[in-house]
C-alpha cells in the first residue's frame, strides 16, 4: 500500500466535540452459509443467511439503539425519534448483489432491533377503534435495495475489468508469491479438512470461508480440526483480502469503497443541514467496503488491531458520527467488530481523533467515484451494468 500524505503534509488539528447530530452506518451482514468467490474475479455463488445471522444482526441493532437512541446514551442523536420511527430522518440502503438475499435479509434484522415493535404503532379510526400495529406494533421502515446492475454504489468490485487486472497483479507481486511459500506446508496440512478444495493461496478467501462456515455449524468437522487451524486460515485470508482491496489513493483496489463515499459526503452534508431531518443512514454490505475505508482514512497505520486490515466479523458496523463543535460540525469514527465485541472502538481519520466535516470531505474527496459513468471509466468497463450507454 503507498501513503498518500507527504512528509510535508500537515495532519488534521484536534476537534472538541460536544453532541452528536447524527450518524452514518456502514454495516455487514450475519452469519452465513458456504459462500464462494471466484478468485479471479470475486463473482459470487448464493448463499442464504442462517438464523444465527438474523440473531447477530438484531443484536446488532439493539446495540446501536442503545448507543443512538436512548437519551441516558452520551453518543444519543439530538432530535431523533427514538420509539417510533420517523421514515424522514432515516436512509436505509442495502446491497443486493451477488450471493442473493443474505444481505437484504440481515438488515431487516438489524432494524427490528433498532426500531423494535412498539404499541406507539398505532391509528385510532373514525369510530374510535385503535389498532396497533402486527407483531405488537411492528416497525416497517423502508429499504433501498441497491441493484447492482442499476446502481454501482454498494457493489461496484464486480464486472469490473480494471479490478480484476489489480487482482492479477497483486498475485503477481513479490509480497503475495512470498506469502504464499510460506503458507504453503499449512495448506498442505490443512487439505485433508477441505473436502477436496483448491489449496492454491489465490483461493485463499474460500479456504478461510469454508474452515469458517464448518466450525459454526459442522460438529464433526469442529471435533477434529486442530485448534490452531481456523485462526491461521483467518491469518492468511486478512493478507489475502488486504492485498486485493487496498491500494494507492486512486487506485482501483479502493474502488469497494470509493463508490459508497459520495453518498456518505451527501448524508453527512444533510445531518449538518439544521432544515433537513435526516439524522441516520444506514448502509448493509459485505465485508470489502470495510477494508478500503480503513485504509483510505489511514486506521490501519494507527491502530494495530488486525480486523481493520482484513475482514470484519459477521454484523461489525462502523460509525461516521457527526458532531456539533464550536464551529463547524466534525466527523469522528467508531467501529465495533462483530457480536462478541461488547463496545464502540475510537479510530483515527488521518491521524485526528475527528477532523472538521469540510476537511473530511476534502481529503476523501479526490478518490471518490461519483456516477455510473465515472465507474465505467475507472473500471474500463464498456458494455456490462449500463456501461454501453456512456460507450
């Protein structure tokens, strides 16, 4: 990875905040079952979300409630409607890409403990009846399924040929052919586990998913792999999944994240916006997003945890949280890596515990990809999810 600040480069001075005005969510998804990738391509097979991951994701958003929602909380969102949902402060999007519903499905999870059933769901008729809500007052907050071939915004690492020759020089290069001699003796010892995988370290994501999906939910397969196993496997797909997601500033690996940037800049500039009501945008994706914000906002070089340079567990979420200062509003980052995690974990933005929302914008600016357009172009695509339009 090249850093992108020069040495003559001044990092963002501290910002003291005082409460925060609203937030923007990035969230994965729940637990899963067996989910291939093509390694060349990262073309996804479908996979279905277990209830397991219905579970993860509805504690995930109870924990978020707790955070922005309740009024004893210091994180609570100024003005929000905590019991009853007011549709106009929230954004919900999430991506519908390949694998099939898994993520779809897992955000209405998150939202059912987000906006939990509440008898406020109510209407009271002309003749005086009232009538809560199903489910005792069941909360039906509007997503946005993001179709991939209609908007590239949440998924835009597929049919995407640029990537794909990113991918193919990453293999190439000297750090992965160095990784993968020494890799090699453990996935010769590993082999016998992998009812007859490719041991080859490009398939290396898939080696890791299927060790992964058989400890949770394969009791034979649990009783007899060492124990030291899953977390090597864990070891070597973050150095694979880091290398193929990250890159230079511009650079087409970042391109998972740079998509979703425009509008994370637009929900942010709208939270600032004292007229508008939003207050929370909520985002549902796969774990690639993840490793290219932290590497564009530079956590990685700050914080030693491991999961921020490789993949986040089922239902990690981070926040973009915005909050009121003595002058202009500030952007401050949060993440919390999975259900086994009890708490929000602080993370640097280039270096400052929070920089000023102009300055965020700013610095993140340059590498976002703002239209279909601007991604055909990136991506030298021409003909595929309305490439031929532009061509």
């Amino acid at each position: 990875m090249q850093h992108w600040f020069s040495s003559s480069r001044s990092f963002p001075a501290m910002v003291n905040t005082t409460g925060i005005l609203g937030v923007v969510l990035l969230a994965r998804h729940g637990d899963r079952l067996e989910f291939f990738q093509d390694p060349l391509t990262y073309n996804p097979t479908q996979t279905f979300l277990t209830p397991l991951g219905s579970v993860q994701e509805l504690q995930l958003g109870t924990f978020l409630r707790d955070s922005y929602l309740d009024a004893a909380s210091p994180s609570f969102i100024n003005g929000i409607s905590a019991d009853l949902a007011d549709i106009n402060q929230l954004i919900v999007r999430a991506d519908a890409g390949g694998g099939g519903s898994v993520i779809l499905d897992s955000v209405q999870g998150l939202l059912q403990g987000l906006f939990p059933p509440t008898t406020d769901n109510n209407i009271t008729l002309a003749n005086g009846t009232t009538i809560i809500g199903p489910l005792g007052g069941y909360q039906y907050i509007p997503v946005e399924s993001v179709e991939p071939n209609l908007d590239i915004s949440l998924n835009s690492f597929t049919s995407c040929p640029n990537f794909d020759q990113h991918i193919l020089d990453f293999y190439a290069s000297a750090p992965f052919l160095a990784e993968a001699q020494v890799a090699a003796p453990f996935l010769t010892q590993l082999q016998p586990f992998l009812d007859n995988r490719s041991i080859d370290f490009t398939n290396m994501f898939n080696i890791f998913d299927f060790v992964n999906v058989q400890m949770v939910h394969n009791a034979t397969f649990l009783s007899l792999i060492p124990p030291s196993f899953p977390p090597q496997s864990y070891d070597l797909a973050n150095f694979h999944e880091h290398g193929v997601f990250t890159d230079s500033p511009n650079g087409i690996g970042n391109i998972a994240i740079q998509t979703i940037l425009p509008s994370i800049f637009t929900s942010l500039t709208r939270i600032a916006n004292t007229s508008d009501t939003l207050k929370l945008a909520l985002n549902e994706i796969s774990y690639k997003p993840f490793i290219s914000l932290f590497n564009l906002t530079l956590a990685t070089t700050t914080d030693p945890d491991p999961h921020l340079g490789g993949i986040v567990d089922y239902a990690s979420v981070v926040a973009l949280e915005l909050s009121a200062t003595d002058g202009e509003p500030a952007v401050s980052m949060r993440f919390k890596n999975g259900t086994t995690d009890p708490e929000f974990h602080p993370l640097t933005l280039f270096g400052a515990d929070a920089v000023p929302l102009s300055q965020f914008i700013s610095l993140l600016a340059p590498t976002a990809v703002n239209s279909t357009q601007e991604w055909c172009v990136a991506c030298n695509q021409t003909t595929l999810r309305g490439c031929s339009v532009f061509n």
